[in-house]
C-alpha cells in the first residue's frame, strides 16, 4: 500500500505529514476509516460525535497535553476549531499523519462555520471565507501536504532524501546538556526556557529537579500538563496548584513553573518573587496564545532574568512537514517582530487579506501573550472589526483593533438592563447597561478597542495614542470604549488618550488576575451625557465599591447617603427584576441607612460582611440561590414601607421591560 510505505518512511526520517480529505461528508468520512483500519497506531479522533474510540471533542484537548499518539484525524467538516487542530499536531510522535476532513474546496468558503459561534458574536454560524482561502493558500504552497480531493485520484508527493533520524534515547540533547548545566550553577534569579512545542523544555525541567541536591515544587496550570516533567524526575517531583502554592508557606530552593504564560501574570510574578531560584518553561509559536508576548512582557518585570531557548526538536526531525505546514497557516512564525520599523509612520486602515495581516496577526500576539489562533479567526472573519496600522514603509510599528458595539433597540436595552436578556457580544455596550444606571445605555454605537500594539522597538514615541486619535477623529459614533485588567501602568496610558473610567468589576478575572475596568473617550453629546452619568455613579459609589473589592477605585469619591432617583430605580431592579448584588450593593447600603426595618438577610451581608454560606445557614436559607431571593425579597419589603405607590409604578415598569419588540 502507498501510504503504508510512506509511513515506513516517515518512521526513518523522523517526519509527520497532513492528509486533507477534502469531499462531501459521506466520503471523507469513509476514507478516514479506511486509513485507519490501513494502517496501524492510536489513531485519537478529534471532532464531536466521534464514530470510533480513542476519541476527544476539541474543546476537551487541554486534557491531551502531555500525551503522545501515531496518528490522529480531525473532523473539520462542519466547523474548524484551528486551536484544537494545533494541539492535536502537537501530540503526534514522529512517523504519524494528521488526517483532516474538509467540505469540498469549491464550497468551503461559503459554507458556515460552526465553531465561528466561539468567537463571531453573530446569532448563527458565519460563513469564514477570508481564513478559508488564506489556509488553502498555505495548503497549496506546501510541497509535503497530501491533498486527496473527492472525484480526484490520490497522489503522494515523494519523500525528499533526508539522512535517518536518531530519536532522543532520555540523556539530556546537546542545546538540553548546555542549559541544564547553566541552570545548576544558578545561585539566586529567575530563568525562562521557552521553545515551540515538541522541544523538549518540560524534559528539561524533570532533568533538572534529578540533579538538584535542595528541595523543589512544582507547579503548572494544570497538574496533567506537568506529567512530563513528573516522568523525568522521579522521586524529586512535588506538585502543588498555583493558587494553592500562592496560598500555602511552602519554601523551596527551587519553583519550577511549566507553561508559565498560561497562568494569570500577577500571580506568577508574586510566585516567581517568593523562592530564591525560579525556572519558567513556556511554549512559543503555540495554540495555548503565549507567543514572544511573554517575553516581551512578563519577564521584562524581572532585572537580570536569564532566557534560554530550545530551538532542536526531540519527538521529531528538524523540518517536519506537520510543524512547517500549520505554522505557516496559523501564522506562528514570530521571527517578524525582529524586523525593526524605521522611519516616519503612516496611518491607515487595514482590512483581513492585505499586506499587513501577517504582520498585524504577529505583532498582537507579541503585544498580548494570550493572543491565539481563536484571535486569528475572528480578526480574518467576524463581523464588525476595524484594523488601522501605523506602517513605517513596508513594516508595522503600530497596530489597533476596534469591534462594533451598540446599536440596541430601546426594549432590547432595557431588558439587558434589568438582566432579562444577555445577547452575543457588546461587551462594554452591555456591561453599561446591565451594571450602569441608564436603562438605555445599549442604544448607543461605539467600537471598543480590543487590541492596541506597538512593536517593542517604537514603543513610548506616542503611536498607540497617535492610532487612537486617529480612530477618535474619524469614527462617527457615541464613543470609543476599553476593557481591560485593572493596573496603574495600564490606567496611566488610557487616561493620557483622554478616556475616563465608568466602571470597575466586582471581581479579579482569572485569566489576568486584575479587577476588570472599563473606560470611556466619548465622541457625540449622547456620549458625553452617558460618560458624565456613569462616571459620577461611580464617584458616587466608590467608597461602597472599594470596601467591597478591597482595592481602591482611582477616582474622586463623592460618597452621599441619601436615595435618589438613580438608587429608587437601581432597588426596583434588583428587588423586582435580575440586577446582580454587585451592581446594587452602594445603593442597598444607602437603602439600609434610610430605614430601620429588621431585615436580617440585607444587614447580615451588607452591614455584618457575613459570608454567603454562613449567613444562609444562619437564616436556614437554601444556598446562594436562597439567599438572593431573600436578599431581593427585603429589599422589596424596604422599598414598600418608604413609599408603597413609587414602588409599585417603578415594579410594574421594571417587569414590563422583560417584554419588548
């Protein structure tokens, strides 16, 4: 059989190959199975409702990390989750194919993509012909991928003469040996050894907890993405979770991080600042978003860190025709950002497909560690976007990225705000109106700054504020609007660009570790209006606020203890409809101290600080769930005894908004 020599083949050169199986579904199917039954191996299928075991959905692919498979066939026929494809590559030894099904070619672009629901905001699946196209150009372009189209004969493009390949036997590789000597003359500091995947760093790692004489722990996003570096080193390996370890007096003359860039930046750094010796090991060029943004970022915090890379692969050859093919289309080639802007910089608007995408695509990812190809996906197709960059000739030294917002009905807006209604998307657009006091905040239209880059080389010249400028002067909108992890360096910058703050989260995100803030630059008089109303609420609620987040919201806080019109409405919305206690809480403080009504729930968790399950427990209440009908029921029971007609209009017009046009 043709592809069981090939295969015989690439066990000897150390390779692995793609296998497109291009067709109606029917008949990619069946050759995929053929396959399998031809040819030997694990064979892991990657797609939901999987005909055959071993088997994974893609969103379940973190679990894989780790692991090893020959062989493995991803179903993209119906939606392609790039993410996952990448990952699935990642765990193919040398002498595997990759097999991926795909609707015809002639179809494919117009056809809708399912996984575009995770990251579109559109109601239904789009249409993503912008990737499409771009990834059947890098298909084409590559000699080694085996396109077996429906209708078309098979062909397989020969081997090229390579030399046999010598797998790793479990000593310490050349590039291994060096950094591993390196890092046991370490007396004090921090290191960081990123590679792409398959490099063998997380090896590297166990190797060096076996030759340490102190003690060590480790730690890793996750405890089954550290099992490499638990088969390397024996009886020295000791696993704690991050959050644990942070909270725990665990000391060691080493911590040994894997994966580092996926673990929230604030907490690593307080990690990595607690133990004498830190060794960070990260992947690059990857599908988990981390890029040279980690290195750009992060371990700049850290004076006199020392950075190692592995460059060699150990699971297979130098040149493996997998890893070139989706690094190709996947953009993971981060060698760009070294290709330094000069000059005066121009700026213009971008659009998916020209020039700059490649160059727009990387230097966000080096701008932002967790950019991924999920990132990729949505900036080539979804609806909505706008790209400007700041080109200095042929290159990029700048790059902004701004997503439409707003634009609610009236009664769709009302509904958000009473929390009847979540519609896709419009994160800020929402977020003022389900946590603001404008009922009728959604209406408006802005575009939110999802990314603003500037390459390393050209920063602190004023470009990011010159693009955001330039999007201020010419959009014809409410406003300009950002989300982000709450820091002072963060704050400083946004607040140079002329936006002013309007909300802070009632909790850290895990995924930065920050309080979530979220900041407005308005551009129309409706802006303003909006901008002045939920700036001075939160001047107005702050000292509430801070108590509550135990960080200090930076603004004037105008703290007033009497009810007025914003608060009657706020409690209306939180006794009668869905508004959540974390928006409501300065209000139902003010309520509290406008009446003297025994309502043990409200004062138990706002006045006693009681936690959720005491306090329930304390009430003989079922729950959480419990104690926020309670919670909602006195504020009702309060809103009556002050003045029973208001609170009846105000209840009769809140409920209405759950049914609109």
């Amino acid at each position: 059989m043709p592809f069981e020599r090939l295969i015989s083949e690439l066990r000897r050169k150390g390779h692995r190959r793609l296998v497109v199986l291009s067709g109606e579904p029917h008949w990619a199917q069946e050759q995929a199975l053929a396959l399998r039954e031809q040819l030997r191996g694990d064979w892991l299928w990657t797609g939901d409702d999987a005909p055959v075991e071993p088997s994974a959905a893609p969103k379940a692919l973190s679990n894989l990390l780790g692991r090893e498979f020959l062989h493995a066939i991803f179903d993209a026929r119906r939606g392609f989750d790039v993410s996952a494809f990448a990952a699935v590559s990642g765990t193919l030894r040398a002498g595997s194919l990759l097999v991926l099904m795909v609707p015809p070619l002639s179809a494919w672009a117009k056809q809708p993509d399912a996984d575009s629901l995770r990251w579109s905001d559109a109601p239904e699946p789009i249409a993503t012909p912008n990737f499409v196209h771009h990834f059947c150009r890098a298909l084409a372009a590559d000699p080694d991928v085996i396109l077996w189209q429906q209708h078309e004969p098979l062909h397989l493009p020969p081997l090229p003469a390579l030399p046999d390949w010598q797998p790793a036997n479990g000593e310490p590789q050349r590039e291994q040996a060096q950094i591993l000597a390196a890092l046991l003359d370490v007396k004090t500091g921090i290191v960081a050894v990123t590679a792409p995947r398959g490099r063998g760093k997380s090896a590297l790692a166990g190797m060096l907890l076996n030759n340490i004489s102190g003690s060590a722990v480790v730690t890793a996003p996750a405890k089954a993405a550290a099992e490499v570096i638990a088969r390397f080193a024996g009886d020295s390996y000791r696993f704690m979770a991050p959050d644990a370890l942070l909270a725990s007096p665990v000391q060691a003359d080493w911590l040994i991080v894997d994966e580092a860039a996926a673990i929230p930046g604030p907490l690593l750094e307080k990690l990595a600042r607690r133990f004498p010796r830190v060794l960070l090991t990260t992947t690059v060029q990857g599908y988990e978003g981390t890029g040279r943004g980690f290195l750009l970022k992060f371990c700049a915090r850290f004076a006199g860190l020392q950075r190692f890379t592995l460059s060699a692969p150990i699971r297979w050859a130098a040149g493996c025709p997998l890893e070139r093919v989706i690094a190709d289309a996947l953009l993971f080639d981060d060698t760009l950002i070294d290709r330094l802007p000069k000059g005066e910089v121009q700026i213009h608007p971008s659009v998916p497909g020209d020039a700059y995408t490649a160059r727009l695509y990387e230097l966000l990812s080096a701008a932002h560690y967790r950019t991924s190809p999920l990132d990729l996906r949505r900036l080539m197709d979804a609806p909505g976007q706008h790209f400007s960059v700041a080109a200095a000739g042929s290159e990029l030294a700048g790059a902004l990225w701004r997503v439409d917002e707003g634009g609610l009905s009236e009664g769709l807006s009302r509904a958000v705000w009473a929390g009847f209604r979540r519609p896709r998307g419009n994160l800020v657009a929402q977020s003022l109106a389900a946590h603001g006091g404008s009922p009728l905040a959604a209406t408006l239209r802005g575009q939110r700054i999802t990314r603003v880059a500037v390459h390393p080389a050209r920063q602190r010249e004023g470009i990011g504020r010159a693009l955001i400028h330039n999007a201020q002067r010419h959009a014809r909108l409410d406003y300009l609007s950002v989300s982000f992890g709450y820091t002072d360096e963060l704050w400083r910058f946004w607040q140079r660009c002329g936006f002013v703050l309007v909300r802070m989260g009632s909790h850290r995100e895990a995924s930065s570790g920050c309080y979530t803030a979220m900041a407005l630059l308005p551009l129309s008089e409706a802006g303003q209006a909006l901008c002045r109303q939920e700036h001075a609420r939160l001047c107005r609620d702050a000292q509430v606020l801070s108590a509550w987040n135990g960080e200090k919201i930076p603004v004037d806080a105008r703290w007033e203890a009497t009810l007025n019109d914003d608060d009657w409405l706020e409690l209306a919305g939180f006794a009668f409809a869905h508004r959540p206690f974390s928006t409501s809480v300065a209000a139902l403080t003010r309520l509290l101290q406008a009446a003297d009504a025994p309502v043990p729930a409200l004062r138990g968790k706002i006045e006693g600080q009681k936690e959720d399950a005491a306090l329930g427990v304390e009430l003989g209440l079922s729950g959480r769930k419990g104690l926020l009908v309670a919670l909602r029921r006195e504020t009702a029971q309060v809103l009556e005894a002050l003045d029973r007609p208001r609170c009846r209009q105000l209840k009769d017009t809140v409920l209405q908004w759950q049914f609109f046009q």
